[in-house]
C-alpha cells in the first residue's frame, strides 16, 4: 500500500468538508482522520470500508491505488 497515494486520494475524496464533519459522520477520531490524510496511519479493515462506502467508491479505488501497475511492472 502506497500510503502517499492513499493521503492524497482521502484529501481529494473530502474536499472542502471539514474534518471533523468527516470523523463524526464516520464515527472515528479527527486526530485518525488527519494521521490518515497525512499517511501517518493505516486504517483498520472495518474503517476502510467505512471509509470508502462513505464516499461511494470502492476500497480499492482508496487504498490499494497503483499496486496492480508494480505486478505489471514485474512482470514485464
């Protein structure tokens, strides 16, 4: 996992919506909420589907971004 990639998507994902409108609504921390925009932290299982079903994207589209081009690359 690409956690630059995954900060930067969550960032993107947000907007302009506060953060802490975002950790209420998720029901997680604010201090998660930054520590995740930043790639500080990983979220858990359970909070990455939260995550991406609040956005209404796939998980994948959130946290595994690119992992499919380095298998591609490897084996090229």
């Amino acid at each position: 996992m690409n956690r630059e990639k995954m900060a930067q998507k969550l960032k993107e994902l947000r907007g302009d919506k506060p953060r802490e409108e975002v950790a209420v609504e998720l029901g997680i921390s604010y201090s998660s909420v930054v520590a995740y925009e930043l790639g500080e932290r990983v979220p858990r299982d359970e909070v990455k589907v939260k995550i991406a079903s609040y956005y209404g994207v796939p998980v994948e589209d959130i946290f595994f971004i690119g992992q499919n081009d380095t298998q591609s690359n490897q084996n090229n």
